[in-house]
C-alpha cells in the first residue's frame, strides 16, 4: 500500500482563454483602492465562465479546476509544492502487472444531497465514462489509450480499477478533475449538474447571489472535514472577459485577486497591485479539424505546415504581448523536450509557406473560419494578415454565444487556446489524440507511439529523448501551431491577500492557497 505522496505535475487546460463571451466593465485610474471589505471575503476576477456546461467537473479540464476544487473533492489532491497527496482515497496500491490500481476510501465523507462516500459511488462516478459529453473521461473511455475496462466494488471502503493495458502512475490523473466525484443524486441524475453542483466540497454554491455566465458565490461548507484550510467565508468569481477590464478591477478594489495578462501587468504594478508570475503556457493554435470535414486544405499536413511558416511570431509579441516568448516550440522553454532546432525549422518565412500550399494544391490559397472570444480577437487578426499575406483567408468571427464557442471544436478547423505542458501524457490522452480537440478522430502514429513512449521513459535520458520527439511531430504535423510563451500572472490586493503562490509549476494556484493578510 502507497501512501499518497508521489511527485506530479498537473495539466492545465485547453480553451480557457477561447470560449467566454460575457465580460464585465470597470472602472481604473488612481492607485490601488484600500480595500474596506471584510477579510472573510475573496473576489477573483476569471476571463472564463468556467460553468458555461454547468456544473458537472468531468465536462471541463483542469483550466477549470480551481473553480470546481471549491465545490468538489478529488480522490487524490494537487499539493502545495506539485506533489499528489490523499484525498477522497487515502491510499492506493497496484497489482504487480500495474493493470489494477486500487484506492481505499475515507470515510465520513457527506455530499450535498445527503448522500455519503462509499465504493458503490466511486465506481458509479467511474462508470459514467461511456458518456461522450464527458471530456476528462475520454482517456479511460471503451478504446481510449488510459482505458478503463472495469470498476469494482472491494468493500465499502476499497474500489478497484481494472485497465485494457498496464497504467503505472494513473493516480496523478485523479488529482484533476478527472478525479472529482459527484454525489448519488448527480451520478443518477446527471442532467442535474447543468444547474446544481452536487460536491463534498470547503463550498457551496450560492443560488441567491450567483448569475450565471457573470458571478458566482461560493459559501464556506463548515461539514467539510479540512475546512480550516479555506480561510475565507465567501469566495466570488467574477468573469471579466476584456483583461484591461480585470486589471482595473483588481485596481479599483471591485476583486482581490485577478488573472492578468502580460500587457497589463505593468500597469497593475503602477497602481500598487501585487504581481505572482509562473511560465510554462505556451498559446497555441489547434488543429480542431485533421480530416478535412470542416476545411478539406486543413486533410493536408503541408497546409497545416504552411501556417506555421506564414506567420511572423516576433512581430506579434512586440506588438501585442510585450515580456512574452515567440513560440516555435509546442513545449515551453523549461520542459525537457524543447528544442531550438524548431525555432529554427519553422522560423517566419512566407516564400516557404506559399511553395509548401502549392505543393498541397492550394497554390491560389483557400478560406476558412476561426471562432474568437474578445479576448483573442486581436491576436487572431493579427494572425489574419499573415495569412492573407500568402493567399489563405482567414475570417475571424466572434462568437455570439458561448454554445457557439465550446462547439466551434467540431465546427471549425483551426482554434486558439493556452497549453500548459506541466502534465504532457495527461494533456495528450486526455485532449489532444483522445480528448474534445479531436472530435474528428484524427490519428497520428507518430504521436501515439511519442506519447506511450513518454509514459513509459524509466529516467530522464528517456524522458527527455520521448518529449522531444513528441515536441517535434506536434510542430511537423502541425497539430500545435504554437505562437508565443506567456507569463501567468496573478495580481492580487496587497492590503487585503497574502503573496499568491503556484502549486509546483501547475499555473493555477490552489483556492486553498489564497490567504488573507494578517
């Protein structure tokens, strides 16, 4: 039997910055606002409505965990330094094979509608993975690379899972939201999640203060058994799509904490505001469409080659994202697969691109559509010229609704979203080669094979020979079409929050983890 202290680095999601269209305005000038606001209290500014599918935690990614860590419990935790540490399970051991991971299971644990832990729910949260609306199941669904052939019922408190091919490591998955369970309500009635949360959370949902797609009101769980690890009351989340918006929020004193982007941290440093950073985000453009269903050009690999080519990297970054990296790399800088050979190989070069589509059979160029949130809209037209600039018409639409937006993945051929790299075989199964950027089914037998043999390096030689071979296929076949390297930032209210700290290299810090000044 393990205890639950094996090392992890988690995934952060896909999309995040992409699929929101409702923002709020505020007010800026001055200095940052003395906050007169009761301790007890926290308001984090988000770009994203992260309920925009309701509150069901497996419909998300692990973008989205921190809001949904408030209202439920993983069966393992995210820890402060990165590690996994217990959870709903308090421990877990393997078969000798590594086919079988089994979890023993805390007791005394209550779900909002009144129904308690056991292993009879576990395994009925882990049968929902039939569920194609279920994203963070898709690697353990019926022919997924993590899937999961069987759960079963030790005991009340021991639960088995039973996987078509040995998983050694699996339980750092657990610590995302792939880990969250619902209650017995919510696992039988699943269309109640599109309303109401059903968790064992440190929160509660809020019904009376929450509006949808604008602010949601989390209050303090005092049945939650570490609730003194969540030393706020009431949490809000206000989304503010528009990031100069949030950052005069987090200026006037309308949030306490607030994601910033890179152009608007200076001035949030001017006013006072304290500044948190960690890198290792690398916004990428995706190739929803690999087939051709949406864009017959998108079916050939040197179209998707000639993009990366056609655009200029540096002259977005010093127009649009100064103290940001040009990115040739789909891995960031610090991860041990990035390599500066691609940095190279693709550099800027719009004769290649334009003999690259020839070679296609696109000489006279072809048209498409990409779905834009307001805050990737400049970028994206940015992106526009370059490409027009070597004969592919890009029209940039924004999207009128956040239906719209999270279903442009199966309706468009392109779309823009920040990767974090933190867990790469979790982001590969779980969204790129199985997961809701790859509604179309594409295979690459390079990347699967990069993948496993990632997930099977026994040191870092290994390790880092996989990574770069995986870094190198998602450029070459142009699944990643990576752009610049950001910085993420959270700024916070210097008189009312602690310093804000990153969990490891996870860009999301934990919501146990804001503190308030003493």
């Amino acid at each position: 039997m393990k205890l639950l202290t094996t090392p992890a680095r988690r995934s952060a999601a896909v999309l995040a910055g992409v699929l929101l269209m409702s923002s709020l305005t505020a007010c800026g000038g001055g200095t940052q606002a003395a906050s007169t606001v009761n301790k007890d209290a926290l308001t984090i500014a988000v770009e994203s409505d992260s309920a925009s599918f309701g509150f069901d935690p497996l419909r998300v990614a692990d973008a989205q965990r921190q809001f949904f860590e408030g209202l439920y419990e993983n069966l393992m935790t995210l820890q402060a330094d990165g590690s996994v540490g217990p959870g709903l399970a308090t421990a877990f051991s393997y078969s000798d094979d590594n086919t079988v991971l089994t979890l023993t299971l805390k007791e005394g644990v209550t779900f909002t509608d009144g129904s308690t832990l056991d292993a009879a729910l576990v395994k009925a949260n882990l049968d929902r993975r039939a569920d194609t609306a279920l994203s963070t199941y898709s690697a353990i669904a019926k022919g997924g690379a993590q899937e999961v052939t069987s759960v079963t019922v030790v005991s009340p408190t021991k639960v088995a899972i039973k996987f078509a091919k040995p998983q050694p490591g699996f339980e750092k998955n657990l610590a995302s939201t792939m880990g969250m369970i619902v209650g017995k309500k919510a696992s039988t009635n699943t269309a109640s999640l599109a309303t109401t949360p059903d968790g064992s959370g440190p929160y509660t949902l809020d019904t009376t203060g929450t509006v949808k797609g604008n602010k949601y009101v989390f209050t303090k769980n005092e049945k939650y058994t570490d609730a003194a690890k969540y030393p706020y009351k009431k949490i809000t989340f206000t989304v503010i799509q528009d990031p100069q918006a949030r950052a005069n929020a987090l200026v006037s004193g309308q949030a306490d904490v607030a994601s910033l982007t890179s152009p608007t941290v200076d001035f949030a440093k001017s006013k006072g505001v304290g500044v948190s950073q960690i890198g290792g985000t690398v916004q990428t453009m995706i190739s929803f469409d690999k087939t051709g269903k949406t864009a017959p050009a998108f079916a050939k690999e040197k179209v998707r080659q000639a993009i990366q080519y056609a655009i200029n990297r540096q002259s977005l970054v010093d127009a649009l994202h100064k103290g940001d990296v040009p990115a040739w790399n789909a891995l960031p800088k610090d991860n041990p697969g990035f390599t500066e050979e691609l940095n190279t190989k693709f550099a800027y070069d719009p004769a290649k691109a334009k003999s690259l589509l020839a070679e296609a059979g696109y000489a006279n160029g072809f048209e498409f559509t990409i779905i834009a949130g307001a805050q990737t809209q400049t970028d994206l037209q940015a992106v526009q010229k370059d490409l027009a600039a070597v004969g592919i018409k890009m029209n940039v639409k924004l999207a009128a609704t956040t239906d719209e937006a999270f279903a442009a993945v199966a309706t468009t051929p392109l779309g823009y979203a920040p990767m974090s790299w933190d867990n790469p075989v979790g982001l590969m199964y779980g969204a790129i080669l199985d997961g809701f950027t790859n509604v179309q089914k594409a295979t690459d037998a390079q990347l699967t094979a990069a993948t496993g043999e990632v997930a099977a390096a026994k040191d870092d030689a290994a390790k880092k020979a996989a990574l770069t071979k995986l870094n190198t296929r998602l450029v070459e076949s142009g699944w990643m079409i990576p752009l610049y390297e950001s910085l993420t930032n959270q700024g916070y209210n210097t008189k009312k929050v602690q310093q804000v700290k990153f969990a490891g290299t996870n860009a999301y810090p934990l919501l146990s983890s804001y503190a308030p000044t003493n």
